[in-house]
C-alpha cells in the first residue's frame, strides 16, 4: 500500500468504561447499565448513513475505540461488521482492530470477539507492575495484563499494546527493564507512550496544585532515548512518533489518520475526514463531528438517522496544515504528490519558505525529491516544529 491509495477507514466509538482513568481526556463515561441492543441499533443505524453517502469506497480499517470497546456485547462488534461487509467492499488484508482492556471480563470474551470478525486487538496495559498500575488507575493488575497478552497471542494473529512511561520519579533503568520485557512479549507491535498532563483530567487538577510531579526535560528525554535504543535493538521501527512495528505490522487503521486518508467517524464524539461526492461529481472534503454527549447522540440517532453536531467544509490552506501535522508523525515523507493535490504545488511553494529553510538548517525537517519529512530529533520536539512552521506568534 503506497501512501497515495490509503483506503477508507471506519471509527466505532463505544464510550462506556468501568472507570475514569485520572490521565485519560477521552470521551469516555462511566456506566453501569447499558441497554445494548439500543445502542448495537444506533450504531448500525449512523453507519447505514454514512454509507449512503459514500457508496463507492473499499475498506481497509476498521476500528473500536472508546471507552472501552471490549465491554460491548461482541455480537454487536459482529453486527456492525456484518453491516459494513454489506454496504462496502474490504481489502483482502482488512484490519479490524478492538480496543481493549486487561479485565477478566474482557480477556474472557476475545473468543468470542474473534468470531464476530475482530483480528486485532489493542490493549491498554499501560505499565507492568502494579505500583504504577494503581497510580495510573487502572483497574488491572500486573498478573492480569500478562495473562491478557496471553490470551490474546493465543487468539489473535496480530495484536497491539501500550505502555505509558515518563511516570513521576520513573527510573531509567527501570524503564529500560519494563520495557525489555514488554518487546518480549511483544508481537510485532508496541505503542509507547510519554505521560502527558491534559487539561480536564484528575491529574491535571492534581498538577496544578502541586501534588503530581513529572519527570523534567532531562529526565524525558533520557527515558525517550532509551526507548528508541531498545525498540530498535529488538527490531521494531518507530513508524511514528508514539508506535513501534515491525515490517509489516504497523497499524494500518492509525495510518489512514496519518497519511492523511478518509475516514467515517461513527459514535459518540467520533471525528471523520470525508471527501463526500457530489450528484455532479465535485468532492467536497469535510471535517465531521458526532454530538460529544451519549445520551444525545443516542437521542440524535433514534430521531434523525445519525449524530452528527458539526459539518464543516475544509479549504485548501486547512487541509494542508491537517495534512502536514498527521504527516510528520510518521518515519517517511509526505509525498509531493500529496501536497500537489491540495495545492496544486511543493512544500516549498505552500509552506512559509523561511521558516521551512530554519528547521532544514537546524535538522528537524528534510525536503527533497521524495517530500517532506521530520528527522528523528523532529519528531522529538514535533509540538514545537509545527507552532513555528504555522504559528505566526511563535
């Protein structure tokens, strides 16, 4: 798959968990009782709306995201996967990917999962020892998460974990040591994250006040260097800037996102990037957003067919700054043919030439004949390449 033929991608949100982790500002809610086959109805109900609109596509992704996917019924996985069989040809190497986590409950169903189509899951172990486990509040311990890797190698061909690290006071050896042991394990794919404080999370309330401390620039940066020397040293590429695969077992579902591909959001708070095709043929690309809030999405749905609370068309200049800001996440250039689709030119043409030429001189960036690219230490510090390569106040 080259980076100009992504296929189409399919998001299914499922916004429900069994508790709020103090790090996460995902839209995800606590709840206890769910009316599932309300909710499997609004579902396919949103997806057989979006598939009036874009009837002439092959799928290559599909994905369950949350929330926590793994606590819906998996005939409802099953019937939504049915449903998109039906409305839309699929690759033969279709990845349909369910996120989930190390409970009982979850690792108990995966058989089950498998059967209604799922192929690869993605699980949210976050850490390996139970210390951090709890500080993370996560409702798994230790021996829980390595038996759901267990189960999952077992059940799945390919499948996906993360571990967050730059925890507060996180040794680097430590590290070094949880992480061997975490490409051990390890099918060919790893997601490995740096702990971040976002705002209208627990521990953003926490940091504020002075009671959550996080390892200082320095110390980050020690830890990120250590991540890459073992990745690499195992063998896993970091494709992007977070995820680590093996040939061939990148995400192909996250490269949809990144290549800058369409996508159908389906679900509560679910974004798409649709190049919808007009009765004269004319696409127009637009950015979606479904009603954030699930008791309106599901209101929404059951009146009106879909959830939709934003449509908004994209001109050139946004879908450029999108493009490029997805684009160099990932270890390989953003094709000049994709920045001649959108603006008819090079990055050196639609790009502010002087501040482009500032980040080639201090290494962060190379163009040349096979496009634009982020160099290893770009990606490092990619927040502070992309505000000075599109904010004016930078």
């Amino acid at each position: 798959m080259t980076s100009e033929t992504v296929p189409f991608g399919i998001y299914i949100h499922w916004p429900f968990c069994l508790s709020k982790c103090p790090y996460c500002d995902f839209n995800s809610h606590v709840a206890s009782n769910v009316d599932h086959k309300r909710w499997r109805a609004a579902l396919r109900a949103e997806l057989a709306a979006g598939a009036a609109r874009h009837p002439d596509r092959v799928v290559g992704s599909v994905f369950f995201g949350g929330g926590t996917p793994s606590l819906m019924d998996p005939e409802t996985a099953g019937a939504l996967i049915a449903d998109i069989r039906t409305y839309w040809p699929m690759t033969d190497d279709v990845e349909i990917t369910l996120e989930a986590n190390p409970g009982t409950v979850e690792i108990d169903r995966f058989s089950a999962f498998a059967a209604n189509g799922i192929n690869r899951v993605s699980l949210g172990i976050q850490a390996l020892n139970d210390r951090d486990l709890e500080f993370l509040g996560r409702v798994h311990n230790a021996s829980e998460a390595r038996r759901a890797l267990d189960v999952a190698a077992t059940v799945f061909d390919r499948f996906s974990f993360d571990l967050i690290y730059a925890r507060p006071e996180h040794d680097p050896q430590a590290w070094r040591r949880e992480l061997r042991e975490g490409l051990d394990i390890a099918r060919g794919h790893i997601s490995l994250y740096q702990l971040t404080i976002e705002p209208g999370t627990r521990f953003y309330t926490l940091h504020q006040r002075g009671e959550l401390k996080v390892p200082g620039e320095d110390l980050a940066a020690e830890l990120y260097d250590i991540t890459q020397e073992e990745t690499e040293l195992a063998g896993y590429r970091c494709y992007e800037v977070s995820n680590h695969a093996r040939p061939g077992q990148e995400s192909r579902h996250n490269l949809v996102y990144w290549r800058y591909g369409d996508y159908l959001g389906i679900g509560p708070g679910a974004h798409g990037r649709e190049a919808v095709v007009g009765d004269d043929g004319h696409i127009t690309p637009m950015a979606v957003r479904r009603h954030r809030a699930p008791d309106i999405w599901l209101d929404r749905v059951e009146k009106l067919g879909n959830g939709t609370q934003e449509e908004v068309v994209l001109d050139n200049d946004e879908r450029l700054i999108e493009m490029v800001m997805m684009g160099l996440r990932l270890n390989e250039p953003i094709p000049l043919s994709r920045f001649d689709r959108i603006g008819g030119a090079g990055p050196r043409d639609l790009l502010d030439s002087e501040r482009l030429e500032t980040l080639i001189v201090s290494g962060d960036l190379i163009c040349d004949e096979r496009g634009l690219q982020a160099t290893r230490q770009g990606r490092n510090r990619l927040n502070a390449v992309l505000g000075y390569l599109f904010d004016p106040a930078v």
